[in-house]
C-alpha cells in the first residue's frame, strides 16, 4: 500500500509543502502536489498550487487568512486547502499522513534527521536564537502538525546537516577557541537540503558520480548562499554560525565589519521589542536581520521588481543590484580558487537563482575572465527540466540552473530511512 510523506519547508519569506506517495523499499517518491504561499515578507501574500494538470498561480490572500504567526498561518492555510481538495484523495483524511518533514534551518550538532520527540522539540527550542527568521516558525508548525495528525511521525531534517564535512579551517572562526568550544561557536552554513538536491540533481545531469562532481553552487532566495562543493561534498559555504553572514538577503545585511552595530545604535546590546518568550534576540539581531537588505535598500524585498527597475534605472534599485553581484563574485572566485580551477559547473538554484535572468548575465559577465560565459538565449528562456544548461558552447566550465526543491530532498531521504527514522 502507498503511503503519503508531507514535506514542509519553513523559508524566511515563504511556506511549501508537497506531498508524495511512497512503498516502502521502492523508487523515489512520487509527488502528488506542491503548494506554496511565498511573499510572507512583502504582503500580499500569494498562493501557488500545482497538483496534475490543477494548477493556481499567484492567487493574492488577504492578511486575515494567515493571522498573526504567518509561517503557522501558511501552514493552516495550505493544510485545509490540501485536504479539501477533492482531486487529492491521498489526503483527504489527515490521519493517512505517515511522515511529516520538517525542515529545521538550525540543527546545531545534529548531523542527521531526527524524529521529533518531546526531547528534540524543547532542544530544538533552544537553538531558535540562532536562526531567528526560521526556527520559532518552523516548530510552531511541527506543534501544529502533532495537534491535527497525531499520528504521523514527525522528522526534523536539518540545513545545516550537509556542511558537517567542512574542513576546520573553513568551519573555525579567530577567536577564544576555551569559549568558541564551549559555546559551540562556528560556522554551520545552511540551505543543505538544497545543496545536496542540487550536488545530486547535477551529478545526475553530468553524468559525473557525485564523488568526481565540483561545482560552485549559488542559492539565492530571500535568505542567499554560496557553496563551494569539492567530490559532492561542502568544503566551504557562505552562512556561519546564523544565517544571517555571507551575502545580503531580502531583510538580512550579510556580512559586515562586526564593529558597525555599535556605531549603528547605542542599544545594540538590549533585548530587542521583537523578542518574545520563545525567540530572544537584541537590538543588533533585529536589525540586521529584518531591517536591513534588499528592503532597507530599496523599500521592497522582491529581487524580481528590484531587477525591473534597475535595468529602468531607478538609482536605489541599482545599488542593491550591483551590491548583490558584488558580494556573489568575491564567493565565486574565492571558491573558484579553493577548487583549484577544477570546476564542473557554476550554478544557479532559489528564487532568485531561477527566475532571476539579468542577475545570472551581471554575475556570468564578471566571471567571464575564470572561463564562464552565457548563452543570452538560453539564460533568458531556461527550459523546464530540473538542470537546465545555459553556458555558452565551447567555454571552459558550465553554467546551469538547477530548480532547487527542499521538499523532494526530504521525501528522499524520509523514504530511503524510513524505519530506521521511525524508531
Ligand atoms: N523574476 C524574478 N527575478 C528575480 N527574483 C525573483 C523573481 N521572482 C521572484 N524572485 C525572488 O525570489 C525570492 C524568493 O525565493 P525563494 O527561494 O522562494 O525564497 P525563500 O527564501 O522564502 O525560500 C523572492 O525574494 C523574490 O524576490
Ligand atoms: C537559511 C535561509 O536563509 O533560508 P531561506 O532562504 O529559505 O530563508
Ligand atoms: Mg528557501
């Protein structure tokens, strides 16, 4: 008998499950549905359905439809659409869910899935400070999940989990070592799930063993990434102990002289008004992380309106434009080194990696000198398969876009474990 797997992928601005149906000791499993409600940090809110040939695209919800905790909002919200929808009879009754995936962005130590017990729950808790925009909401999620399908086995699948092979001297920072032990202060990079759907997806497509495959790989959505990948694994990312270093984001500064913040405000150290009883965060925190970015740039945190009108030559926009290639280029040489030249692809994965077409020519064109290059053709108009090719011929290394999906990851590797994570 198949079963059904629900994979919930908890981003800063966004929410997105699918569903699968999967036997035990079979094939991969097969999606039946995803859904997503993106635009959670620049209101409205929309939604996006895919299930068959059903498709709703970009339907605008007002802000009463997700409430005041919107990742748990999205949540509710997309369940009950799920489960009324008459074309979905998998889902129907809530109580045929077999597994729940969660994606946890922070899993400090945590270097595999687990199941969510009391005890991975209230540890879990504890590292919600150090992912702010992601942890509180994805385990208001998990709570909500136990209280409408108590039977299912819930798994937290961790983002962090694919960077546990980074070498010490990527993964250390130069500080106390006594303290940054103790403290388990380092870097942990995360957007591993996509990270290794992507290593997978481009071994896949090169026909190369993942154990041969370098490649640099750009996640870029409201929250972005680098990662250097060296035989399918991480040697170096651009995230550190919170997602916050690395490149800017739609509300996250990136990284920046650690002095700035207090020359910044005199309360950098406070408790911020935005903590609450499960997440603490200061002042600092607060503003470099939601108020910084694309929208203290610009006003807004939408990449795709950002491009539009910079390429009109709206000024604001172009700044933040230029900044993001900026900060993308010195991870790309950095790592395009740290390879030694042994590059099989650059590639581009997230919202903004996908869809994002003159961000793809302004990166390409400063790399060009490295061996990459640009079909204009193919990068305006990528076909719809999950890698897709658009380097021009004949260049040194390849240039692919590679249509990231956490969920999938999850459900893979739910399916490939499954009894050894129901235990
Ligand atoms: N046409 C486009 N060009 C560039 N960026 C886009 C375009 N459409 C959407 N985006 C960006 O994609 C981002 C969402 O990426 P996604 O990876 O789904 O985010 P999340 O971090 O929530 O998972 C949004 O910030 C949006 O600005
Ligand atoms: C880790 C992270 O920033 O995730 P997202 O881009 O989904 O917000
Ligand atoms: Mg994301």
């Amino acid at each position: 008998m198949p079963k059904v797997i629900l994979a919930i992928n908890a981003g800063s601005s966004s929410v997105k499950v699918s569903a699968f149906s999967y036997t035990p000791g079979k094939d991969d499993p097969k999606e039946l549905a995803v859904i997503q409600i993106a635009g959670l940090t620049a209101p409205p809110a929309t939604l996006t359905y895919d299930r068959g040939d059903h498709h709703v695209k970009n339907q605008e919800l007002s802000e009463s439809d997700l409430g005041t905790n919107v990742q748990e909002g999205a949540y509710e919200y997309i369940i009950k659409t799920l489960s009324s929808d008459k074309g979905l009879t998998e889902l129907s009754n809530t109580d045929d869910i077999d597994f729940v995936c969660h994606r946890v962005v922070h899993g400090g130590d945590y270097d595999k899935p687990v199941r969510i017990d009391k005890d991975t729950y209230h540890h879990l808790e504890t590292l919600s400070d150090l992912a702010p925009l992601h942890n509180a909401g994805a385990l208001e999620i998990v709570k909500a999940v136990h209280a409408k399908s108590p039977k299912a086995t819930n798994i937290a699948f961790f983002d962090n989990a694919f960077h546990q092979t980074l070498p010490a001297a990527a993964r250390t920072y130069a500080i106390d070592q006594e303290i940054a032990t103790r403290n388990k202060l380092r870097k942990y990079g995360f957007h591993g799930l996509s990270y290794a759907f992507i290593a997978r997806a481009v071994s896949t497509h090169l026909s190369k063993p993942l154990t041969g495959l370098n490649i640099i790989a750009l996640h870029l959505g409201s929250g972005a990434s680098a990662c250097c990948i060296r035989a399918g694994k991480s040697i170096d990312t651009s995230m550190g102990l919170t997602p916050l270093d690395g490149l800017p984001g739609a509300t996250r500064s990136g990284s920046l002289d650690p002095s700035l913040i207090f020359h910044f405000t005199h309360e950098a150290g406070k408790m911020s008004h935005g903590s609450t009883k499960e997440l603490h965060i200061t002042t600092a925190e607060e503003i470099l992380n939601k108020k910084s970015g694309w929208k203290a740039l610009t006003g807004t945190t939408d990449f795709g309106v950002i491009s539009q009108k910079a390429s009109e030559g709206d000024e604001k926009c172009k700044l933040a434009f230029d900044i993001f290639v900026d900060r993308i280029v010195d991870f790309v040489a950095a790592y395009y080194v740290k390879l030694g030249g042994k590059v099989d692809a650059l590639v581009f994965a997230g919202g903004i990696g996908e869809k994002g077409v003159q961000l793809r020519e302004a990166v390409v064109a400063k790399v060009e000198c490295l061996g990459f290059a640009l079909d204009e053709g193919w990068n305006a108009k990528p076909g719809e398969q999950i890698v897709v090719e658009i380097g021009k011929e004949g260049h040194n290394h390849k240039v692919l876009v590679c249509r990231t999906d956490e969920q999938a990851e999850m459900a893979r590797e739910c399916a490939v474990d499954a009894e050894e994570l129901r235990k």
